[in-house]
C-alpha cells in the first residue's frame, strides 16, 4: 500500500498540483497572446484604414490637378480664341486705313499723308490708335497664353 501511494498516488499528486499551480499562469499567458494578436489586427487594420485614406486623398488631388489643368486649357483655348479675333479685326483696320469708299461705291488707295481732306486724316489717326491698342492687347493676351502654357 505504502509502495501504491508512493509510486502512483504522490506523483500524480505532483503532476496535478505542479498543473494546478501553474494553470493561473497559462491562462494568462493565453490571454496575453489573444491580446496582442487583437492589438495587432487592430493595428493592421488601423494602418489598412490610414493607406486607403491617403489612396483617397491622392486619388482627389489628383482630380483636382486634372480639373485645373482642364480649366487652364480652355482659358488658354478661350486666350486664343480672343487673340485670332483681334489680330483678324487689326488685319481689318490695316486694311481700311488705305482703303476710301468712293461715293459711287469704288474703292480707291488713300494715303492720309497726302489727303487734303481733314476727316480723312482724323479716322487715319483714330484707326492708326485703335491698331495700336489692339496690338497692345494681342500682345498682353499672348503673354498671359504664354504663363498659363509654363504652368501646364
């Protein structure tokens, strides 16, 4: 009996007590590493959440660098637009500027220099400022055209 409790009972009793006492720890052990495997999804997730807000945040500068160079464009487009007009009404002035209608419906070349006639001088000296002011302009909306083109 004495060999019976011995050999079987007392290590037993080691075997369970030792699994007794070392159980709080185990289970906390576990626990801990439940832990820190939710704090790292949690983190991952975290991270998953900041790389597709920034994906977003890219993704809508770079719609709005889009819209602005669109935008940039058709201001230039518009710019050239205004620009062929002008030099399309200044090629017009140039051209009446030597040109009178007669009053029996001829054209004739007319040097204002020349012409005795002061109305005739008067709208060369108005159509020779209108000219140059629309030159003013073409070359003031080429310049623009010119920087809105070096931002693109």
């Amino acid at each position: 009996m004495m060999g019976i409790i011995v050999y079987i009972i007392l290590p037993m009793c080691l075997v369970f007590g030792t699994f007794f006492a070392f159980l709080p720890y185990m289970l906390a052990y576990g626990e801990k590493r439940k832990l820190k495997k939710q704090q790292q999804r949690e983190f991952e997730l975290e991270q998953q959440r900041i790389a597709e807000l920034e994906r977003q945040k890219a993704e809508q500068r770079k719609r709005v660098e889009q819209a602005e160079i669109k935008r940039r464009r058709i201001e230039c487009d518009k710019l050239t637009d205004e620009i062929n007009s002008l030099r399309r009404e200044l090629e017009l002035v140039r051209h009446l500027q030597n040109v009178q209608t007669g009053y029996n419906g001829t054209t004739q070349q007319i040097d204002p220099l020349k012409s005795n006639d002061t109305k005739i001088i008067e709208a060369a000296i108005e159509s020779e400022k209108a000219a140059r002011s629309l030159d003013k302009r073409i070359k003031q909306l080429e310049e623009q055209r010119t920087r809105l083109l070096e931002r693109l």
